[in-house]
C-alpha cells in the first residue's frame, strides 16, 4: 500500500483491505472444508471387522433417475425429496439429529424460496415475508440450510450456468464460476481433483462428518519500520495454516445430478 494513496484517501484505506483479506481467507477456508465433506460421502465404511462395519457416506440423486439433466438439480421439489431421503439416510446410519446442516448454492436456494406457496416449507403467515426478504427457507427434515458461493456445483464453485441451462447475469468475473483447480496429493492435504466433482450440486452434513485443525489461524500481518521508509508504503499480508479431513463419513450427504447413479465415472474415488 503506496503511503501518498493512504494519504489522499478519505476513508480508512487499511480497514478495508484487512477486511477483504479476511474475506478471501474465509473463502479458502470454506472450499476446502466443503470439498472434504463431497469426499467423505464417497468413502465407504471407515472400519470393517469379523461381524462388523461401520456405516460409509451417502449419495443422493437430485431428480429422476436415469436423468442426464443437471438443470434437475434446481427443481425445488426434487431438492425437496432428496432432503427428506438424506434425513432418513441419516437417521438409518445413527448419525445425531444435533447439528445437520445442508448447504446449497444461491440458485437452488432461492428456487426453494419461490415454492413455498406449494412445498409446505413455511408457514402460510409468514409466506410474504418470507419471499421478500430472500430468507424464508430455515431447514428441511430438522436440516439447516445456508447457501454458499463455496460449495461444488458441477465441477465450479458458485454456480455453473453452462451446465444448468440457466442464463448468467453478465459480467460475472471469474468469481461466480471459479473453476476448481485439482487439489490432489496422495500423501497430504488430498483435496481431490477439479474433474471429480463435475456432477455434485449440494452438501447435507453433520459436525462429525470432518475435523478442521489450525496451525496457523487467520491472521494479518503488516510491514513496518524500515520497510514503510524504503517503499514509501507497507505490504498488508494474509495468512492461514489449516487442514481438513474425514471423521465419520456416515454424517456426510451429496447430492448429485446428471448420471443415473453414484458409481458413474465421475463420481469415483479422488
């Protein structure tokens, strides 16, 4: 940050900065905790004994079967269903009611939003106001939802207009349909290829479906002393030091979209 620009500014230039550092670490944070659930789901029983096997991750389907349709994925009463049959698929696996949570890009949220007049999911009083203020969807099943620009949508970050068939608003940059770089290491921090996550459309996922550990937590550094007098100016620096990885697979849910079923080419180990 030039000192002069400081200077002239009239606004606390360095507030804003830290702030969308913190920002972009928050995003780096959230991506891979969520890749690291989409493989949980995949895994298969963690522990297999004489007589004994723990219960593995769940797939579900978002819309008819067999339908090569990835535009199925943002039918409300096809999310609907698959929240209802990742409910049950939790309840079978004994995984704890406390602390489910699905997690949905905007899109899909949003169409939950415009069917409430006919899904159920909110109370006829508050419909209206539900519908304006965009938030009127607070859980499925006992299931929270939240929606997220970091969780995979067919192989993208945010949403994937060419696959869907939806019509993007313009001028999205390279932040709305970011593409997944391959984050695969088969010794540490395994996050898995881009190429594998190209028919995932949502996440459903208990607490105990992966840890996170910090090393470093988020932090912001700023220069100083001889530095700011040699450069006129201070690098304001963002740093973190975080891995994820699975606990209980049995507490993670994908939704998918777009093959006939969980064991297409797509969808195998990462």
């Amino acid at each position: 940050m030039y000192e002069l620009d400081e200077t002239l500014a009239h606004y606390d230039l360095r507030g804003e900065i830290s702030k969308k550092i913190g920002y972009a670490l928050a995003e780096n944070y959230d991506r891979k905790i969520f890749r690291k659930i989409t493989q949980s789901a995949r895994k298969a029983s963690p522990i297999t004994k004489t007589n004994f096997k723990e219960p593995g991750g769940t797939q579900i389907r978002v819309g008819a079967a067999g339908s090569p349709a990835k535009s199925e994925a943002l039918t409300a009463s096809n999310l609907v269903t698959a929240f209802y049959d990742a409910a049950a698929a939790l309840d079978e696996k004994g995984v704890s009611q406390d602390g489910r949570v699905g997690v949905l890009n905007p899109r899909q949220y949003y169409a939950l939003i415009q069917d409430i007049g006919t899904n159920g999911l909110i109370n006829r009083d508050v419909q209206g106001t539900s519908l304006q203020s965009g938030q009127g969807i607070i859980e499925i099943a006992g299931i929270k939802i939240f929606k997220s620009m970091n969780v995979p949508h067919f192989g993208q970050y945010g949403v994937n207009y060419s696959e869907t068939g939806l019509t993007a608003p313009g001028n999205t940059g390279d932040f709305v349909e970011a593409s997944m770089a391959n984050e695969h290491n088969t010794t540490v921090n395994n996050y898995g290829e881009g190429s594998k996550f190209s028919n995932s459309c949502g996440l459903i996922f208990q607490r105990e479906a992966v840890g996170c550990v910090e090393a470093i937590g988020p932090q912001v550094q700023v220069t100083s002393g001889d530095v700011s007098v040699i450069y006129q100016g201070d690098v304001i620096l963002g740093r973190l030091a975080m891995g994820v990885d699975t606990l209980n697979p049995a507490a993670a849910v994908e939704l998918y979209a777009g093959v006939a079923n969980a064991s297409g080419a797509s969808l195998t180990d990462f």
